[in-house]
C-alpha cells in the first residue's frame, strides 16, 4: 500500500534547513568564543596577566585598569598554585547579560583542578568585540 503524501517534501526540507541556519551559526559562533577564551586562559595560567588583560575585550579593559587587574590576578591565582585540568563543561550563547551592554556574548564553564584547589569552577565570558574578534570580557573562579 502506498501513502501519498499531502505535503511536498522539498520545500519541508528548504524550510528545515533554513531554520536550522541559526542554530548553526551559533555553534561556529561558540567555537570561536571557545577558542579565544582557551588562547586567554593559557596566558593567565603561564602567568602573563599584563598580557591577558591586552588580550581582553574593550569592555574588559575599560572595567579594569591594568593595574588592578595585574595585582588580582598575582594574589588571587598565586594562591591556587598551578592548573593541573581543566575541562569545559558549558558554553551558551546569548546577546544579553546583567549588568553588560548588550551584544554577542558566550558565557563559557570549565571544572578546573588546581594545585590548591582541587575543584573549581570557572566561568569565562568572551564576547565580540568592537573591532571584531571574540575577547574575553570576564572570568571569575568559584
């Protein structure tokens, strides 16, 4: 027996893949965030915060002066002691957070071990940047 199909398939499958376009550029969009935010980490965990905090969004930077962040970042991962894992455990897009202008923004999760604290949660956040790139425009250790 056949069944007849009311419904044209190709146009079923063109409105499928046009909807699922979005859901693909923001994977691509969250690999890059990914990415940078990776590129950042391995500067702070070597120790190159005057580094990091270049590297960081406009944002970032305008939130936090070289200064402050250089002497955070040498008491506060001093006293972690060196990365020993680290494991990404979510990465969600989104174009709004508290508290931030709005734009493009992936706020990412890692379970970090250290050698002072063996369980640790850090979430960075890259975002897109004024002149284009992903930065990262906050980090914060739980």
């Amino acid at each position: 027996m056949r069944i007849k199909a009311s419904v044209p398939i190709a146009p079923c499958l063109i409105s499928l893949m046009m909807l699922s376009q979005p859901l693909f550029a923001g994977q691509d969009k969250q690999k890059a965030a990914i990415k940078a935010a990776e590129t950042w980490l391995s500067l702070v965990d070597e120790g190159f915060y005057l580094r990091s905090w270049r590297e960081g969004a406009t944002y970032f930077k305008n939130a936090v002066s070289q200064g402050q962040w250089t002497q955070s970042m040498v008491a506060f991962r001093k006293a972690l002691g060196k990365t020993l894992s680290r494991k990404l455990t979510s990465a969600q897009y989104t174009t709004t957070l508290p508290g931030a202008p709005d734009g493009e923004y992936v706020v990412i999760q890692y379970q970090t071990s250290f050698e002072n604290k063996l369980s640790a949660t850090e979430t960075v956040t890259p975002m897109l940047d004024e002149d284009g790139p992903w930065k990262v425009s906050g980090y914060y250790i739980k």
